[in-house]
C-alpha cells in the first residue's frame, strides 16, 4: 500500500512537470501576465487572482505592461517575453489588429497564450479567452442611465477609450444597441468620442459636449479613466449630479467619486476572477487536460445604496495585492 502511494505520487510529480512543459529537460513553469497598461487598479485586481492561482498550482508567474494602452508599446514586450520562452503568456491585447503578430509569433514559438480581458480578431490565437461580457455591459450601462433619468426622453454621449480595443468596443456596441431597440428614450447626441485612455482629455470632451448640448442628460464612459475624467469634467461645468454619469468599472477613486455624488452608477467587472482563470486555462493547456476556449465573466452596478454590501464591495478594485 506505502509503496503503491509512493508511487502514484511519483507519477504525479512526473505529471507536474509534464503540465508545465519543459526547457532543457527541466520543467518550465515561467508564466508571464501581459496588462493592458500598468497601474490601472482593474489589471493590478487582476494580477492578484492570477498570483494567487499561481501559487497554488506551483507556476512562477511575473507580470509586465506598456506605461500606456498602446498597441507599439506592448508589441516589444510581448516579443522580449517570447525571447524568453515562457511556458504560457497570459495577455490583455491592446489592439484587435495590431497585437496580433507578435502573439502569433510567441504562440507559433510553443508558448500557450490565453487572452485575458481583451481579444484580437484573428480566431487561431489564444487556447483560451476570458473576458467580461462586455456587450450585456454595455446594455447593463443603458438600463442603469434609464433608471437614473426615471425614464426620461433626452441626447446621453458615450465617451470610450480608442477604437480596436475589443472590450470597450463591446460596451459601446452594448449600449448603443440597447438605446436603439430598449431605450428610444435617448437620443445620441453625438458620435462616439474618443478619450485615449486619459482622464484628462475625457473631462475636456464631456465639456466641450455640455457646452455644445447644454440639455445632456446623460454619459456612458466605457472604462475607469474615462469614468473618472467625465465625472471631473460634469463636476467642472457645474453639472455634478444634474448630468447623470454612468461608468464601467470600480477603482478606488471611482469609489471616492461614487461617493461624492460626481457619478451615479458604476458597471464592475471580476477582475480577480479573470486572473484565476487565465492561470487555470494555461495550466488546463499545459497538462493537456480541457481547456475551455471561451468564459464570459459576470458584472455587477454598484451604486452609492449598495456599495457598502460585503456582497457587493468585495469587488471594488485593488491597488496591490
Ligand atoms: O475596463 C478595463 C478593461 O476591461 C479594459 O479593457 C481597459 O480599461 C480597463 O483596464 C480600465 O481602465
């Protein structure tokens, strides 16, 4: 019996090393975590679940990311990261055309890639893709405006990031569809605009809008720093709380401007969650056991009524771990 359990636990440790390939003979359980951008609170949520799933199954995870969302500046990272070989690279593209290449190249060198959060257009990349449902987001975002408005018919502005990122393309899409077949209420006041990721620039377009349509009665800001920026923006033009804003995500400082009233209803997503399933596909993927190819996480709104709920705040995002 001892020896039958001895064993089978060599077996298992054979199978371990197996699970995370191997360089040289050695078993290779480097994993890298490619962000979207460093610093934002929404990849740092992430990284805790992926370094905690990390630890668990025994892999050696580090984490890298552009000081910009910008496709030219996280395509040299990915390709540095294929230089070293990783077992898996686990990665937030920044651009659905752009990123491409360099993740088809990483991939065709053996490194298995899940895509975590964001997605490129090409189907054969990735053995795994887990992202928020980003479209059902965005029509959450519409449902949240609507009941902020009590219904009321008036111009609401979608304010995102840039084009070609898969994940707030998807919320404008969401929400877009959802004015046009739920809430013929609102009327678009104007194309969507596009803030480059930078607060600043949000609260500059959202007051340039007010003074354009001074009868806006609503924003959708698709990520947390075009959240953030519109609701300094409203705040700025003097329509805190007048103009309702809607925004996706949940960082600390969203939470802060929750509270002070500056925006009304915030779209957050399980970053957490995201990181434990990157790992776990790539792991899937490594020991060859079922990897699933596509896993929709959830989102939640959090309001300043229910911010407070364990069940709720136990997804405002981290600023480390
Ligand atoms: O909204 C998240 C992420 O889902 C998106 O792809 C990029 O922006 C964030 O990281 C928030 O800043």
């Amino acid at each position: 019996m001892k020896k039958f359990a001895i064993v089978a636990a060599g077996l298992l440790l054979l199978a371990g090393c197996a699970e995370a390939g191997t360089t040289g003979g050695a078993a290779n359980k480097n994993v890298v975590l490619m962000v979207g951008v460093k610093g934002d609170p929404f990849y740092i949520s992430m990284e805790c679940g992926a370094k905690e799933k990390a630890k668990e199954l025994g892999l050696n995870l580090t984490v890298q990311g552009p000081d910009k969302f910008d496709a030219t500046l996280q395509n040299p990272l990915i390709d540095a990261v294929a230089a070293s070989k990783p077992a898996a690279l686990l990665v937030a593209p920044n651009d659905v055309k752009a990123s491409a290449t360099p993740l088809k190249r990483i991939q065709d060198a053996g490194s298995k890639v899940v895509l975590v959060d964001t997605v490129v257009d090409d189907q054969n990349i990735g053995v795994s893709r887990i992202a928020t449902d980003n479209k059902l987001g965005g029509a959450k975002a519409a449902e949240a405006l609507n009941t902020l408005v009590n219904g009321a018919s008036g111009k609401v502005l979608v304010i995102s990031t840039d084009p070609g990122v898969s994940s707030v393309d998807a919320r404008v899409a969401g929400f877009e569809e959802a004015v046009k077949t739920k809430y013929t209420n609102f009327t678009l006041a104007a194309a969507t605009q596009y803030s480059h990721n930078s607060p600043q620039e949000a609260a500059k377009i959202v007051q340039a809008e007010l003074q354009r349509n001074p009868d806006l009665i609503g924003v959708f800001a698709t990520n947390l720093f075009s959240a953030q920026g519109t609701s300094t923006g409203v705040r700025a033009a003097g329509k805190g709380g007048q103009v309702k804003v809607v925004g996706f995500d949940a960082g600390p400082d969203q939470i802060k401007q929750l509270q002070a009233g500056d925006v009304q209803a915030l779209v957050a997503q399980k970053p957490y969650d995201i990181g434990v399933q990157g790992i776990t596909q790539a792991a899937a993927a490594l020991g060859g056991t079922t990897v699933e190819k596509q896993i929709a996480t959830e989102s939640l709104i959090v309001t300043k009524d229910n911010m407070s709920d364990p069940a709720v705040s136990k997804y405002i995002y981290k600023s480390s771990c």
